[in-house]
C-alpha cells in the first residue's frame, strides 16, 4: 500500500479526514478519503500501488472493460456511451475538426472506432489486456499499453481525451505532463471527472459511487482539476455537463445503500441532480473540462 505524504496538486502536507467509504462494488474493503487542508484537493491514502491495484479491476462486471449487456445497469451504460459519442464529437469537433486524436483509457475502442469512421487519425492507449485486444481486432485501430506514452513524438495530437481515466491514474502531474508534451501548440485536452460538490455525492455520501474506491484514487472539484490543469500550463476553455450521470450514479448508489438497484429512486435523484446544479453553478454530477495546451510565455 501507498500512503500519500504530500498534496499532488499544492504540495502541502496537513490533511484532514473528509470521509470513510469502502468498495462496495467489489472486495468491500474500506479506506479513507483525506482532504487537503491548503487547496482542499480530495485522495485516498493508504492506497493500493500500481501493481496491487489491478486486482480491484479484475472482474466480469467492471462495465467500461466490457461489452456484457445483460442487465438493467450494463443496458443503462452502453445505450448512454452510444448516445455520447455523437455528443462527445460534436463538443470536440467545436475547437478542432480534423486530426489526430489520442484516447487514453480507450477501453473497448468504440469512441475511437466512431473517429476512425469520420476520417480521423486515431491511437488509443489502455491498459486492459482484453479490452485492448477487443479494439484491435474488432476495429483494426491502434492501441496501446500506457508505456508507450513515453515514446510517442512529442506535438503530435491535435486532441486528447480522459473520459473518467484520470482519477485512476498513480501520477497526475506526470500523466498531465505527459499530455502538455504530445499535444501540438493551441491541441485541446478533454477530461471528464466524477464531480465532488455535485447533489447526488451530497445525497448518498460513503454511498455515492463517484467514489468508486480504491479505483478512483483521486476526487476532483472544479477548482482542484483546474488548479491541476494550470500547474502545467493548460488554459480552461470550456467545461460542460455529463447529465446522464447523474442517473447513472444514481442507480449504483442505490444499490450500495439499500441492497438493491432501485430504478424509482434513481430516476429521481438523478432528475433533481440535475434540477439542481442548474441553478448552482453547473455542479453536475460529472463534467466535462476542455483544456488548451498554452505556452509559459503566453501564461506570463
């Protein structure tokens, strides 16, 4: 187990406990989510490593590393990771609309599969034995172990995506880094987060699967993804809604409460998530962040 000393966004070393969870989807283990007292940036510690961390993904109903539809909460996910890809490439097709694009934590490949169609220059990067073996032969696209981030030329991705990745990665400010690197000057980086202040993290508490724990190593803000993006020299452009989300999230959180996945309830505490962050901030259940790759001088 890792035990986290230092805040990876402000490098303070005072925290404080925010809350006590456990993974209710799969070993019900429990941990603890601490809070820095400087930037109030949220993190699991103790935490698995990266090599002990693998375990906690290696199961059947993991769903974004699986394609089973059986079920009301698999039917729910890949009816709505359909639906978003058209919304995910007109967002993206906003700033830039043609290219290369790069998806890290690419899964089973449909997101880039969609790109591929239209024309696109697409890689993916994922870690998942299976799930990268199933984008290779089911789409013919190029996808990789993360090692290879460390080879790729520097400056050639016009866009770069993280849908929900990057609160499972050990090293953000590498991976963010990383990112700066392989974009071209003025590329746009494209990360969605579970969102920390949103009505239904509020609402469920140790329950709400945003948490996803141990999986989910990080628990982001705006202000703290933000403050993250900037430390690195990323400008925020735009941030936008995941509202299926909250729905969602909903279901799951349901489920770890009560027992079981109870569809009335979910639907209306995803429907008043969403009521909610309208008239408070936009604080979605997840959203969407799209970064511009500047350089330090443009920053000074």
């Amino acid at each position: 187990m890792e035990i986290i000393k230092s805040c990876e966004i402000c490098g303070n070393t005072s925290f404080s406990e925010y809350l006590k969870s456990k993974d209710y989807f799969y070993t019900h283990e429990n941990y603890t989510i601490i809070k820095c007292d400087n930037c109030e940036f949220l993190f699991v510690t103790p935490r698995p490593d990266k090599n002990e961390i693998i375990k906690y993904y290696k199961t059947k109903e993991y769903i974004s590393h699986s394609n089973i539809k059986k079920g009301i909460t698999n039917k729910l996910y890949h009816f709505a990771r359909k639906l978003n890809h058209k919304t995910k490439y007109k967002l993206i097709n906003k700033y830039v609309q043609s290219g290369a694009i790069l998806d890290i934590g690419c899964a089973t490949g449909e997101f880039l599969n969609y790109f591929k169609k239209l024309k696109w220059t697409v890689l993916g990067i994922e870690p998942d034995d299976a799930s990268r073996s199933h984008a290779i032969k089911q789409y013919k696209i190029d996808v990789f172990s993360e090692t290879k981030l460390d080879v790729i030329e520097k400056g050639t991705f016009d866009v770069i995506t993280m849908w929900h990745v990057i609160e499972h990665v050990h090293n953000i400010n590498e991976r963010v880094q990383q990112l700066y690197n392989l974009l071209k000057y003025n590329g746009i980086a494209v990360i969605a987060v579970p969102n920390i202040n949103c009505y239904d993290a509020c609402k469920y508490q140790k329950y709400w699967a945003g948490f996803d724990l141990p999986r989910h190593l990080y628990h982001f803000s705006k202000k703290s993804l933000i403050g993250l993006f900037q430390k690195h020299n990323f400008k925020i452009i735009d941030i936008y809604p995941l509202k299926f989300d909250a729905y969602y999230i909903s279901l799951l959180s349901e489920k770890y409460k009560n027992g079981k996945k109870n569809i009335f309830n979910a639907l209306i505490n995803g429907l008043k998530s969403n009521m909610w962050a309208k008239k408070n901030r936009n604080e979605y259940s997840s959203l969407i962040f799209v970064f511009k790759k500047t350089s330090e001088i443009e920053d000074i």
